[in-house]
C-alpha cells in the first residue's frame, strides 16, 4: 500500500511541474515569437529531463517515465520554437 501511495504522490508531481510549461507554450504560440526564452536554460533543462526519463526508464518507475516523457516534449517544442521564430 506505502508504494502505491508514492506512485501517487510521484504522479502529482510530476503532474504539477509538466503543466507548469504548458503556459510557455500558449504565450509563445499566441505572440509568434520566444525572444524572451533563455535557449540555454532550456537546453540544459531538457538534457536534465531527458536523464530523468531515462533513469525512470531503467528504474521501471511510471510516474517518472510520464511526467519526464511530457515534459521532455514540451520543452522540446519550447526550444523547436525558440530556434523557429529567432530573427
């Protein structure tokens, strides 16, 4: 009962910090542009991500595979983006 109950708590989590980019998104995607972005942060942010999809991968734990996979496709389309509308 104690795992299903952090199985839980991970999938709030990671609920809760995979949303958090979803406002990004619809800012960049209303005004056509992401000069304000910091490309670096967000690099250095999906590579960190990335590794935690991938430790959840190895480690067999689904609320770190899906909160990591999402965000990891947000923050990649952040950066996509970022590099699209540059100018």
């Amino acid at each position: 009962m104690q795992d299903l109950y952090m199985e839980l708590i991970g999938l709030s989590a990671g609920i809760c910090t995979t949303v958090s980019f979803i406002p990004q998104i619809v800012k960049i995607v209303k005004s056509k542009h992401a000069r304000d972005i910091s490309l670096w942060m967000y690099v250095i942010l999906t590579m960190g991500i990335f590794l935690w999809l991938v430790y959840g991968i190895l480690s067999s734990r689904i609320s770190i595979i899906l909160a990591n996979g999402v965000s990891f496709l947000l923050c990649s389309f952040i950066i996509t983006s970022k590099m699209k509308y540059r100018r």
